[in-house]
C-alpha cells in the first residue's frame, strides 16, 4: 500500500475533509483537516479516522499510523 491508496480510503469515508498522507509500506503519518471534528473529543476524532482503515489495519496492510486531526480554524491558527 501506498500514501495515495491511503489518502483514497479515507477520502471515500470521510467527506468535506482535507488530507495529508505520508508514509509507506506499512507506516503513515495522517493529517486531516474538517469541520466534522468541530466540538469532538479526541478519542472520538481518532476513531473517525481509524473507522476508515479499520479492514487494513486488522489485516496487517497498515501497522502503524499517527494521526492528526484539526477543524479548519484549528488548522488556520497552525498556518
């Protein structure tokens, strides 16, 4: 697998977000971006992310990921 096939999987579950995949083999370092994180905890935000993966990880396509999760302005104060 992939940065882009990554960044596809989490497009195709996570609509209306912004995302920054890099990595490979079996490592990603994942940044998204998005609204829908607004007034979440950040357990809650993390799952979102890992529901989209949920399969790879199981089967050992993905072992190990880090991942960032902002709301626009959050992201917007980054910059």
């Amino acid at each position: 697998m992939d940065a882009a096939t990554v960044k596809t999987l989490l497009e195709a579950h996570l609509q209306d977000c912004e995302f920054r995949v890099q990595g490979e083999g079996n490592h990603y370092d994942i940044t998204v971006i998005g609204s829908l994180f607004e007034g979440l905890r950040p357990v809650k935000k993390q799952q979102l992310v890992y529901a989209a993966l949920g399969d790879h990880i199981a089967d050992g396509t993905i072992h190990a990921v880090n991942i960032r999760t902002y709301t626009p302005s959050q992201w917007q104060e980054l910059q």
